[in-house]
C-alpha cells in the first residue's frame, strides 16, 4: 500500500464519509436498546419530565460536541479524547481520561450483550409460541453463557474491517429507526383513538427542566439522559480512518447527536401519552417493567406481528451497537499503546483488515470477565451499570471538554467563532458535566439510588464507577513504572505531530 492509504498506527485511511460516520455513531448510541433500557429509570426519577430529561442530557453533549469538534480538526488521532486531553493537560490526566473512556467501553458492551440476549429470548418465543423461553435470561448461568456468546461473535466480526462494520450498519441502524417511529406513530394513533391505557395529553411543560423537579431527582434523571446520549464520540475515534479527518468526524457527531435528540423525544413522549406514568399495569414507571419498557409495550402497541419485530429491532439495535461499540474501545487502546500508555502490544494491527485486532480480543475478553462478575454480584445489573456508566461519562466527556478550552486558551478570543466553540460552549458543557459527576459520585454511595446491591453498606454503583477510577489511578502507577517514556512527556505532549501520514489530512 502507498503512504496515503495507511495510517502511520496501520489504519485504513479515507474510509467513512460524514454519513456513514454518523451511522456508526447512531449504531454506537443504539437508540432502540437505549430507550427500552432508560426510559423507565427517568420516569422513576422525574415522572412527566421524561423529555425535559432528555433535552437536559442532550445540552451538556452538544456543547462537548463542538470540544470534540474543534479539538479532532487540529489533530486528527483515533486515540480522541485521551491523546487531546493529555496535549493540554499531560500524561497524567490524560492516561486517567483514557481509562474512562476504555471502562466506560466496557460496561456499555456489557450492557448491550445482555439487552441482546433479553430480546433474543423473547423473539425466539414468540417465534416457536413458548413463552416460558423468554424466562431464560433470569436464569444467570444461561444469561451469562448466552451473553459471552453474543460478546465473542461481536469481537470476531469487529476484528474483520471496517468497511463490514460501515455496510452492515447502513441496514441495521436503518431497520431500528424505521420500527422505532413506527412505534411511535402507532402509540399517538391508539392516543388519539380514545383506546391508550393512559391516554395523556401533550402538555408543554413536559420540556422544561427548569420548574417542578428536586435537584436530587434531577440529577439522578440526568445521568439516564447521559448515558442515553453516549457513543456518539465513536465518530471522532474514526478520524484517521476518515474522507476528510480534520472535518468530517466533527461534522459526524454533531449530525448523529442531533438526530439522537429527535428520535428520543419523538418515542418517549408517544410512550408517555400512551402508558402514562404510573407504577401498575404498563405505566412506565413499574419496576416490573424497568429494565425494558418495549418488552412490556410492543404487543399491546403494535400488536403480535408488530411486537415480534419491535422486539427484533431492539435486538438489531443492540447487536449492531455490541459491534460497532468494539470500534472506539480499541482504538483508543490502540492509540494508548501507540504512544506508550498501555503496553505496546494493543498497538498491533492487523495487517489483513487493517484494525487493532489485538485490543479488540482485549475489549472483548476483559467485557466478558465484567459482565459476568457484576451479574453474579448484582440483582439488577443493567440498573447499576447504567448508573455506574453516567459517572464515566460525565469523567471523561467532561475532561476532553475542558481540555478544549485549555489547548486553544492563547487564541479563544481572537474571534467570535473561537469565544463560541472553543471558549463558551465547551466550558458551559463541561460545568455541567462536572457538577453531574460531583452529585452522582455521592448518590452512588446510597443503594437506594440504584438496585439496592452493595459492599460493605455502600452502593455498588459507588464501586462500578468512582471505585474504578481509582483502580485506574493505581494502573496507572504500574505502568509509569513499566514504561516512563509516556509520563515524561517523550511520546505525546503539546508538540507531538498526530501519527499520521501528512498526505492524509489533504484527502476530501
């Protein structure tokens, strides 16, 4: 191959277009397996605030989005959010920012393996007209035996290339979104006829976040809404493998977050308006149907057929979102073992497909181990992860959007579009990101906020995600023993040219 169609890290150059990026980052984000598996912990929280919730989360994202945005066009690096924030701030804070990001991976991935085997269990009896098999996943030696299955396939087909990833998800992410508004219409259609459980009707107020909310209902809602909006970033992980690197992932997120928000609100008020909000029967609020709304929603919404192939899209959508969401977790350790944070190992590339094949095995391996241990020790595992998972995000979001305002701090206010998208719109996104993580490391400590699961009388959440960023800390240390030459600033600091072929930053 020439210069110009490899990255110097060995990645194929001038693959994904701005909508297929934006494809991939809506496959990452999985809208149907995120709705089914959030929407009932915000009603819990803030009841008829749902979308208000919703619009909440999405603000502090676009606003980090133009950080992600601004940062990716001065050096395109598939590293992201651990190369730039270790450019501003150094090896330190960056190797911690990169550790959030890697765990934040993890638990997602193992998140989207088990609302996978949820909904391949019910397809399956719906299909052979057993409903005991849906009963299978509450069975956590099946769960978990079904769930490593699901991960080892991800982690085979991640490792193939990404041009597979970038065709095959054209047709799922498309196949999601179509169902999904379906749904939705269908929803309003029964509302309007006079037929809906609840039968709501639209109310304004359900957008403001600003009245009628307790600060502590706020934040806990909140963090839901965050975690909805994660993996939208999975756009910028792909810079180096992008048409036009300094713009087209940028241009990406902000499309796929964007089309995100409107997709959410657009079900979660249909949902609303039709089973109301209450703790019986289909309202969104009963635990029973907590984690996963449409298992509870698509018969009576769409009927048997129409349910069938709602619980066939969230299933899409969270198989789609396992592979895809391979795709920023190793090449973010690909970027750390490029320039000497993790051991050098994950930096191989395999020189078939062209993707880190080795970090992808490591992601896929270390998911396993995660997911297995935290269902065996947590009744309600998707609950505490998704909790555990807002805590990661707002840690490593939060740092890349201060990190914007810090590297660009010599010429934000050499024009109004720099005081806008380098100075006021990352700083305004990562104060709220920074006050979400404050209040959400203190509400994990309670096990009320979560499953109820603990350690030693304190939340599991609490040790899911704070108590992981510490592990991370002493990691840390291992490796500044191992390998120095990063944490001093030898292999990466202000300076340091992205690892790319220059002919690539040329490519439209």
């Amino acid at each position: 191959m020439t210069s110009t169609e490899l990255s110097s890290k060995g990645l194929a150059t001038g693959k994904i277009g701005m909508i297929s990026g934006a494809v991939l980052g809506i496959s990452s984000v999985a809208p149907g397996y995120t709705l089914t598996a959030s929407i009932g912990l915000i009603v819990a929280a803030v009841g008829l605030k749902m979308p208000a919730i919703f619009i909440a989360g999405f603000i502090p994202m676009f606003l980090t989005a133009y950080a992600y945005r601004e940062l990716n066009s001065d050096t395109p690096d598939c590293g992201a959010s651990f190369t730039w924030s270790t450019k501003a701030f150094g090896p330190y804070v960056g190797w911690m920012c990169g550790w959030g990001m890697v765990i934040a991976t993890i638990i997602v991935l193992s998140n989207l393996a088990a609302i996978a085997v949820d909904f391949f269990y019910l397809f399956i009896a719906r299909v052979v007209d057993n409903p005991s098999i849906a009963d299978l996943p509450g069975n956590k030696f099946v769960n978990v035996g079904t769930t490593l299955v699901f991960i080892a396939l991800a982690t085979w087909i991640a490792s193939r290339g990404i041009t597979t990833s970038e065709r095959v998800q054209f047709a799922l992410v498309g196949f999601q979104m179509v169902l999904l508004v379906v749904f939705a219409v269908v929803a309003l259609v029964h509302v309007g006829a006079g037929d809906a459980p609840a039968g709501l009707s639209f109310d304004l107020s359900w957008f403001n976040p600003f009245s009628g909310l307790a600060i502590g209902a706020f934040v806990i809602g909140l963090t839901g809404s965050i975690f909805a909006f994660w993996g939208w970033d999975t756009c910028l992980t792909l810079g180096e493998e992008s048409k036009n690197p300094k713009k087209t992932p940028g241009r990406a997120g902000l499309l796929c977050v964007a089309t995100i928000l409107l997709t959410y609100l657009l079900v979660a008020v249909a949902a609303m308006m039709y089973a109301g909000v209450g703790e019986e029967g289909l309202g969104l609020g009963n635990p029973d149907n907590s984690e996963n709304v449409f298992g509870a929603l698509a018969d009576p919404v769409l009927g048997n057929w129409g349910g069938m192939l709602l619980f066939l899209a969230v299933f899409v959508s969270s198989v789609a979102s396992l592979q895809t969401t391979f795709l920023p977790a190793a090449r973010t350790m690909l970027a750390m073992g490029a320039y000497g944070a993790f051991p050098k190992k994950l930096a191989e590339v395999s020189p078939r497909f062209l993707v880190p094949s080795y970090a992808t095995v490591v992601a896929g391996a270390v998911t396993a181990v995660f997911y297995s241990v935290v269902t065996f020790l947590s009744e309600s595992a998707l609950l505490d992860t998704i909790a555990a998972l807002g805590i990661m995000i707002c840690w490593y979001y939060g740092i890349t959007a201060f990190a914007c305002v810090w590297y660009f701090r010599k010429t934000l206010f050499e024009s109004v579009r720099n005081f806008v998208f380098r100075l006021a719109f990352p700083l305004i996104g990562g104060l709220m990101l920074l006050a979400v993580f404050v209040i959400s490391v203190q509400e994990s400590m309670n096990p009320d906020n979560a499953s109820g699961a603990s350690i030693g009388g304190i939340g599991l959440v609490f040790f899911l995600g704070f108590g992981i960023l510490i592990l991370g800390a002493v990691l840390m240390m291992v490796m500044r023993v191992r390998n120095p030459a990063f944490f001093e600033g030898k292999t990466l600091n202000r300076d340091t040219e992205a690892l790319r072929d220059e002919n690539d930053l040329s490519v439209s």
